[in-house]
C-alpha cells in the first residue's frame, strides 16, 4: 500500500504484514474510500465547493480536541493580538469548563488561505455519544485526536467506528508529542490496528498522520522537523478532506443535525445544505425520514453562518456551508428542510437508546420550597420535556404519579449533567437511584445492558479491583500492561454493576486508578447484587444538628452533616459502620439538670463530615432512599420518612420475597 507524503511508517515489515492478512480478508470486495451516504438522489448539475471543507474533531475524553480548536482559531486570526481569551474556549458552559469535558457539540469556523474550515468540536466521553453519532452527518471528514502517550482508548474505537460507518476519510492527530513518556511510534501502529479491525476502507487505511501539540501550538508532519505553527494541519485538512459537492440549482435539500436554543428567537437548526440553495423568507418543507406523517409548510425568517465562534446574519447560504437557520416552532433533530415542491427526507443516524434511568419527582420533604426557586410538577415537567429540544439521547416520560416523571439517558453523567444544570437553573426536586432498562428477546428472557470496562491500575491494587469488580458480577475478559507499566485490566460487566463503583474505585486504589467504559450490548440477565454492603445513619428529629448529638452519633459510622445543618426525620445523615440502618438523634442536646460546667462542649471533638459531591451522592443512594435536589443544597433521604411505615413496608418486601 503506498504511502502518502506526510504519513509515517514504522516497523514496515509489521505494517506489510498486516496490510496483507486485511488484503486477504476483504478479497471479497472493499468498499470504497470517500463520504457516500445511501439513501441520497444524486443531482445531475453538481459542482465542487473548493472554497469549504467541513471537518468533526472526534477522540476519547482529555486527548485534546478542544484545546486543538482553541490552536486553530488563534492561528486562524479569529482573536486580536492582545485579545484575552479563555483557555478552551469552546467550552463554553460552566459546567463543561468546571469538569474539563465537553458535553455538547458545538460549530466554529475558521480561515485559511482562503477556504473556510468549518469545524465541529464533539465530546468525548461515551455518555454524550449521541452528540458525536449525530454531528457526522454534517462533515465530509474527521480529524481523529489520539494522545502521543495513552494511545487509542475505549471512546476512541467509538467515536472512530460511527466515522467509518459513514465512510468518511480520516486525518489522525497524535496530539501531546511533548508529553513525558510520548511514543508517537507505537502509536500510529495502534491506531492503524483500530482501523483494520474495524473494518476500515483501503483509503481510510491510507489516511495522513500529522503530530502535533495543541498545548505549544505546533504541528508537524515527520517526529523530527520543526515547526512553529498548525500550517502543516491546515494544509493536510485542505488536501486530504474532499469539498462538499452538490448541485446549487437543484431543489433545496439540508438535514437538521443540530438543535440549539434560544429565549428571544426559539429554537434554531444547525446543518449542512446537501443541495439547492436556502434564502432568508423562502418557503420550505418540513418532512422527516423515519416519520411519514410529517409534512409541514414553513419559512425561514432568519439565516446565519458561522465565523469563528459567533454567528453571522447572511441572506443565502449554498450547498456544503453549515448554516443555522430560525423561525421553525416545530423543529426537531432528524427533520430535514427541502423545498415545497421535493419532499425528499434525508436518512438519519440512529441514534442509541438510552439505558439507563432515574425518576424526577417534586419534592415533598419538610424541607420543600425554602430553597428553589422552581418546585412544582408543572415546573418540573416543562423543564425536562424542553431538554429534548437540545438532547437527542435523552427520553422523558409521565408516569402514574403526576409528580414524578421517568427520565432514561446513556449513563449517570449524561443525567448528573441534566441534574446540576437544573438545580443551578433554581429548580428543586428528587431523584431515584438510577436503575437500568431491561430488555426481553423474543424467547422471553431477561436482557440488561453490559459494559465493557478497561481499567487501569498499579500492580498492587489489581486484586482488590478483581475482587469488586467480580462481586458485581464482572467477567475478567483480558490481563496486561501499559506503556508506563500499571496493570490493565478488561471486564465484561452489567451496567448496574458500575453504578456506585467510581467512589468504591478511587477509595480502593487512593486516587491513581482510572476506568474507562463502553456500551457493549444486551446480555441475558446475570442476577441479583446488592448495591451497597454498609446501612445508614438515619434522623429520627427534625430540627437542627448540635454538635452533642453528632458527637454521640459519630462513632456510629461516617456522617455527612455538621453542627448547624437542619435535618429532619427520615433523613440520611450519615453512612453506618454496620449493613443494617441505623436511627439516631442529632438534635440531642445536654439535659439541664446536667451539673457540668457551661464550657464542657468546648472540649468535644468531632470527626469533619463527608461532604458528597452530586456524582457521589447519587451513586451512594440505595434503592429505598431519595436524593433531594436544590439550588443550595444536596439531601439523601429515605423514600418512606416515617419510620414506623418504613419498618412495615420493610416487613412486606420480606415476606413478599419468603413466598
């Protein structure tokens, strides 16, 4: 296989190797290279936009890929000189810079040399898939970040294996070269091994690899020439990534990929025209490819393109530009825009299920309303319903009980992230434990969702990981070492079996382990497993905690309030030494016939509390238990407060499970 300039090559007589044994195994026909999507009517006029190339940065969480934007658009003139801008910019949400990832998609565009680059900055953990599975609709190719030093991960198979099932070409970036322990070599070898054993074309195969480092601001084309600048990324984008073609005179053509949302102008869709050309006040046809039924006349009032990270107000926009278009009430991600006289509905991405899911409900603890601003049903059902407009992975549904709707999304961070951006909205609820969805096949059998997970560990931790790991019902599927020598291990695992696992992991391993998961399927269900092996500490009083009460109560396991905090009965304030629930008064004060002296309680010491953040509180709940949301607040709480109709719903459940 000839090598293009720019692409490296080491231990050629490996590679050969295995480019023979992927030659014999697709004897029987190799697709072809190059973005062909099926389901598309081909126009007899088309023509070449040489003027744009639209291009997804697609990767496994924290390998670069918006610290590259950031590079491109500053090497692109997007910011003055002296302009302060923040690092990764486009993550723009306060949640997304908080955590260091990005959650939603989003469009710059940048210059050079005259061609305008559109880019799409996608997420890279496995529970914003969606976003990722979605966006490649509107890019004729990707620009694939691998770390110099981690090499392809979990996320990475992922995100690369959606790429080439739309046959798009790749450019692989092998970011982070000037990381400590960077092997470049070994790298490219692996990420040429992902390829073929995903089945990827011959010119996928044969794609270019730059080497960068988005963090210096620098991309070569070989390990040892010098560079001062992106130019040599800049310059592969523009020769290996093939202009958009279409035929600008045909009937207007373009799928919504994209929703965003705005407060003054409603929603607005963002996708690429595949044919025609869109105008401000033009009449259009709304039709939807996996919904017949959908046939609805509109007109497009407003019209902006991309440039750097703002949108710009434009009149017409021609095939291959991603354009963002207003003025659409019912306007959903999937739908496809074309002109009244051609409906013709562009095939989308099936996206994913979701496979887990909390319940949502109001918020009835005596604590109800003193915090949140937003707190009834209608409030509550009226902001998550409104989320759908923006989150194609997310489901939402009513349930028997007005208050509570059944929220289903990819994982515990998809919903954690839905979780905290509502309460930072000022809305006050509760949540469930997460639980999976559970599936029947066609013999009637049980089906939950199983992950695998790859977990990454020093030696002397890899025992105690086995041990809880099996105890969730993990399979070890693989045992080896990674290029700086901790132990990696692979497991075949339930999804419910990792619920409440991060805390136990990170305790387990002081810090140093990392885990990485990736949806795998449905398998037949594999039993029972008990979430939680300790109890809790459990409020009988409402009121406030004094320091006496929780002096008293601290020996009695871990507590998660401090003198101060209003509690009530029924409440969780604590995690118990033993596996049973244990019921305790915080609230006890000294009795004053007590004949100590006023200072004594100046001499008690207390414990500091464990404060859980909202990802621990919500792996930490049980399934009898409740987390309570609000704008200032995070409460666990049994879902039965008082505890003598907790102890006889106990007793049923009991002897429902004898008989």
């Amino acid at each position: 296989m000839p090598c293009n300039d720019g692409k490296l090559c080491y231990n050629i007589s490996r590679w050969l190797s295995k480019c023979y044994r992927y030659k014999k195994r697709q004897a029987s026909g190799i697709r072809s290279g190059g973005c062909t999507q099926e389901g598309r009517k081909e126009s007899r006029n088309t023509m070449k936009r040489d003027d744009i190339r639209n291009i997804a940065i697609i990767a496994h969480v924290d390998h670069g890929k918006t610290t590259l934007v950031d590079c491109l658009l500053r090497q692109s003139g997007v910011f003055r000189e002296n302009q302060e801008v923040a690092e990764r910019v486009m993550d723009s949400g306060d949640i997304e810079r908080e955590r260091g990832i990005t959650i939603l998609s989003k469009n710059t565009a940048v210059s050079y040399k005259g061609t305008k680059i559109n880019i799409v900055d996608t997420p890279g953990h496995a529970d914003f898939g969606g976003e990722v599975e979605r966006v490649l609709k509107m890019v004729n190719g990707v620009v694939l970040v691998v770390d110099a030093f981690e090499g392809p991960m979990p996320q990475t198979r992922f995100v690369t294996s959606k790429a080439l099932a739309l046959d798009l070409p790749f450019i692989v970036c092998v970011n982070k070269i000037d990381r400590p322990g960077a092997r470049p070599d070994e790298v490219v070898d692996e990420t040429l091994e992902l390829l073929m054993d995903l089945d990827a074309s011959d010119a996928q195969l044969d794609c270019p690899f730059i080497f960068a480092s988005a963090k210096d601001g620098y991309a070569v084309r070989q390990i040892g020439d010098s560079s001062s600048d992106m130019s040599p990324l800049f310059e592969t984008i523009l020769d290996y990534i093939p202009a958009p073609e279409g035929d600008p005179d045909g009937p207007l053509q373009m799928l919504i990929s994209t929703i965003d949302y705005n407060e003054y102008v409603g929603r607005i869709g963002i996708g690429k025209i595949d044919r025609g050309t869109i105008k401000v006040n033009q009449d259009a046809l709304l039709v939807n490819h996996h919904d017949d039924s959908k046939s609805e006349k509109v007109r497009i009032t407003k019209l902006y393109e991309f440039d750097g990270l703002k949108k710009e107000a434009v009149q017409s926009a021609s095939i291959g530009s991603i354009v963002a278009l207003s003025g659409i009430d019912d306007l959903h991600i999937g739908d496809t825009v074309c002109a009244p006289d051609m409906p013709d509905p562009i095939p989308f991405q099936k996206i994913e299920e979701p496979t887990i899911s909390m319940n949502f409900c109001v918020n009835d603890s005596p604590l109800a309303g003193q915090e949140g601003k937003y707190v009834t049903s209608r409030h509550l059902r009226d902001r998550l319903y409104r989320e759908l407009n923006t989150d194609v992975s997310l489901r939402v549904e009513d349930t028997q009980d007005t208050d509570t709707f059944k929220v289903s999304g990819r994982g515990e961070l998809h919903l954690s992230v839905l979780i905290e951006t509502m309460r930072r909205e000022g809305y006050e609820f509760a949540v469930s434990k997460a639980e999976v969805i559970y599936r029947t096949d066609e013999r009637g059998r049980k089906l939950e969702p199983v992950e695998t997970a790859y977990v990454d560990v020093p030696d002397e931790f890899s025992g105690t990981v086995i041990q809880k790991l099996s105890l969730r019902k993990g399979e070890l599927q693989g045992m080896g070492k990674t290029s700086d020598g901790r132990t990696r291990l692979e497991f075949s695992i339930p999804s419910r079996g990792l619920i409440g696992f991060r805390n136990d992991f990170m305790t387990d391993t002081k810090g140093t382990g990392i885990i990485n998961t990736i949806f795998e399927g449905y398998a037949p269900y594999k039993g029972d497993l008990a979430y939680r092996q300790q109890g809790s500490l459990i409020s009988f009083e409402t009121g406030v905690a004094v320091a006496y009460g929780l002096f008293n109560a601290q020996d009695r396991g871990t507590l998660f309030v401090e003198p101060g905090d209003k509690v009530y009965s029924g409440m969780v304030i604590g995690q118990s030494g033993k596996s049973e629930d244990i019921e305790l008064n915080v609230c006890k004060t000294k009795h004053l016939t007590n004949t100590r002296s006023s200072g004594a309680d100046e001499a008690l010491k207390l414990v500091p509390p464990r404060k859980l953040s909202l990802e621990q509180a919500i792996e930490y709940i049980d399934t009898d238990e409740l987390l309570e949301i609000t704008p200032e607040s995070f409460r666990i709480r049994k879902k039965i407060l008082d505890p003598l109709l907790r102890k006889r719903s106990q007793f049923s459940k009991a002897q429902k499970a004898k008989s």
